[in-house]
C-alpha cells in the first residue's frame, strides 16, 4: 500500500504529513505525539496514519517480482517480427 492522500473517513489531506510522521516515527519518538505536534486531531486521521503499512518497497527488493513482470511483458506485449503476440 502506498501512503495515503486522504483520510479515508473524512477526505482530510494528510499525503503533505506522511514523510514527516514517518520520518520521526522511525527515529523513535512516539506516534501520538507525533501525530498531536503535526495537528492530526480527529481520531480518523489519526487511524489512517496509524495503521498504513508501506511495503511497495519491501516488495520490490525480491527478484519473483522482477521475473513475473518480464513473463507478462513478453507474452502480452513483445511483439514478434510478423507483428503477432509472441506466446
């Protein structure tokens, strides 16, 4: 999941505090006051940032994926010299 744009209760931005938050949490301080410095008082904007996990990164480290994408690509998209799919 990427990082959220809005909160997904009330539609309130909060892409702009994501690297912030992150960045603090990840240096250890504590998550609700984080959240309480940066001005996130509603208790759905506090969730949505709370419980969002990234792990597009984490995914993109492992070599299956990168092997899955070039079987795609060349079944459905590689395209051979008479201008046929390539199966």
């Amino acid at each position: 999941m990427l990082p959220p744009i809005r909160c997904f209760t009330c539609g309130a931005p909060l892409g702009h505090l994501w690297e912030e938050y992150s960045r603090r949490v990840s240096q250890g301080e504590e998550p609700g006051k984080v959240l309480d410095s940066l001005g996130v008082r509603r208790y759905c904007c506090r969730r949505t940032l709370l419980t969002t996990v990234t792990y597009v990164e984490e995914l993109a480290k492992y070599p299956v994926y990168a092997r899955i994408r070039e079987k795609v690509v060349r079944k459905y998209f590689v395209e051979s010299e008479g201008g046929d799919r390539v199966s």
